[in-house]
C-alpha cells in the first residue's frame, strides 16, 4: 500500500481529478465479488445496529420500572443503545463507500467498525461482571428502598410494581418493613402500624383489594391466607440476571461476525486504493 501511495503522489496533479469507472456489484472478477460481499456485510451490519438498538430500548423501559431499587443495567444498556446507533449510521457509510469505491468511507467504516468491536466485547465483560456482583449488590440496594417506601413516590412505583409482579413482600421477608421503615414499626403512631403495603397483599381474582389489607398483621392467624411472606430478593436477583445474560450475550454474539467484516473491508480498502493508482498510472501512459 505504501508504494501504491508513493506512486500517486509522483502522478500529475492535473491527472488526480480523472474519475476511474465503477466496478459492478455482479461482475465476474475477484474484485467485484469483494466489492458484493462487502456490500452484503453492510447491509447486514444495518440490521444488527437496528436490532441493538431496540433490545437496549426495550431492556431499558423494562429497566425503568426497577431503577430506584437497583440501577445494575444502566451501563450495559446504555452503552447497547449507543453502539447500535453508531453501528447503523457506521453501515450506511460502508455502503456508500462501498458502492462508490470511497476510500474515505471505507476508512471510516474500518475504523468505527473495529471501534465497535471492542465495545461491544467491553460490553460483554461488563455485563458478566455486574451478574457476578449482584447476590451482594442487591441485598444492601433493596433494603434501602425498604427504608426509603413512603418517603420516595418513586420508589413506591418501582417495589410495588416488583412485590406485585413476583408475588413477595419485602426483602427478606414481610418482616423487613416493620424492622426497617418507621412507617410500618409496630410502634409507629401512623394507621399502618405492624403492617406492609398494600402490594404484597394477595390478589384473588374479582376481589378489590381496600387500602388496608395490609395493616397490623403481625400475629395474625390467617397472615398466610392475606400477604405473600417470601422476599423478592430470589426474583430481583433472576430478572436482573436474565436483562444482564440477554445483553451481554447478544454483545459478543453480534461482535465476533465483525472479525470478518474488518477483514473483508481492509481487503477491499486496498483493492481500491490500487486500482485507483494503476488506472491513473494507465491514462497517464498513454499521453
């Protein structure tokens, strides 16, 4: 490549402007069947970005329901949303440059593309490194939230939608708000005392549940029949892991085609590059 740069600077500059013709996608040559195979990896590669960018969104909005209990997926996910978004904008220049033998383009897709291979493999590893972290992680995280029930309107939403969801109260246990949250305390002076909130009662079908199915439960003999005693930790704990597993695998899934991708665009780079020098070495032979 460095002698086939060497020579077009030795060439006449008013030779530099001369347009060389375009190859076709379909031509029997091995340069054509390049400049087909690269086209195809983009267009693909269109694909993967869109696909990246709505499972980051769609982790993210389920992701918003939990956030003021535990925010392990913010990172990961964010950073899918981003690299989809650089991804699809990264294939449409690799089809231009592609189809109009650009090297400029076909530098910039080089270059972003081996770019998001490594964030996205950075993506991987971080993904498994939050899963690993989150038995401790979430114990101390939860219980704040335990502490913070009634005083935080957004950290009502996110416990109340969790207790309902994975049918459990608390923690631990139900036990955890009357340990943990003044609100609850069987000594508070509020309506609520010895009690949970009303989501971690158990819902029958056709029954409209009143706003203190929860209160002064404690010591009551048909507790088990009223309120889900089992904590969430178990249930945050797997659906947090089920979001990092799908996004740290969908990640690296995605970056090792890219290893041909970076291979098959160097390739044509160079092609390209030559052919532009020996077409121009061509014409100006013939003067």
């Amino acid at each position: 490549m460095a002698g086939s740069e060497g020579m077009q600077k030795m060439l006449p500059e008013a030779h530099q402007k001369r347009k060389h013709p375009l190859h076709p996608l379909c031509a029997r040559t091995a340069f054509s069947c390049n400049k087909l195979f690269l086209f195809i990896y983009a267009l693909l590669f269109l694909f993967v970005g869109i696909i990246l960018i709505a499972i980051g969104v769609l982790v993210e909005l389920h992701r918003d329901r939990i956030e003021p209990v535990n925010n392990r997926l913010a990172v990961p996910t964010a950073l899918l949303i981003v690299v989809g978004l650089v991804i699809t904008i990264n294939a449409l220049c690799g089809m231009v440059g592609t189809i109009m033998e650009k090297p400029f383009l076909l530098k910039l897709f080089l270059v972003t593309t081996v770019l998001c291979f490594l964030v996205q493999i950075a993506i991987g590893i971080i993904a498994f490194i939050y899963r690993e972290q989150l038995p401790y992680a979430v114990s101390s995280e939860f219980m704040f939230a335990i502490k913070g029930y009634k005083k935080d309107p957004e950290i009502d939403v996110a416990l109340d939608w969790l207790q309902t969801r994975y049918k459990c109260c608390g923690f631990r246990s139900y036990e955890d708000y009357q340990r943990e949250n003044d609100e609850y305390r069987c000594t508070s002076d509020k309506a609520q005392p010895c009690g949970v909130p009303k989501s971690c009662c158990i819902q029958r079908p056709g029954v409209t549940l009143p706003e203190d199915c929860g209160f002064r439960i404690t010591g009551n003999a048909t507790i088990s029949e009223l309120i889900h005693r089992e904590g969430c930790t178990d249930a945050l704990i797997h659906w947090l892991m089920e979001h990092l597993d799908l996004v740290g695998a969908i990640a690296l899934g995605f970056a090792i085609p890219q290893i041909f991708g970076i291979l098959l665009s160097y390739y044509f780079l160079r092609k390209v590059k030559e052919y532009r020098v020996w077409y121009r070495v061509d014409n100006f032979s013939y003067l």
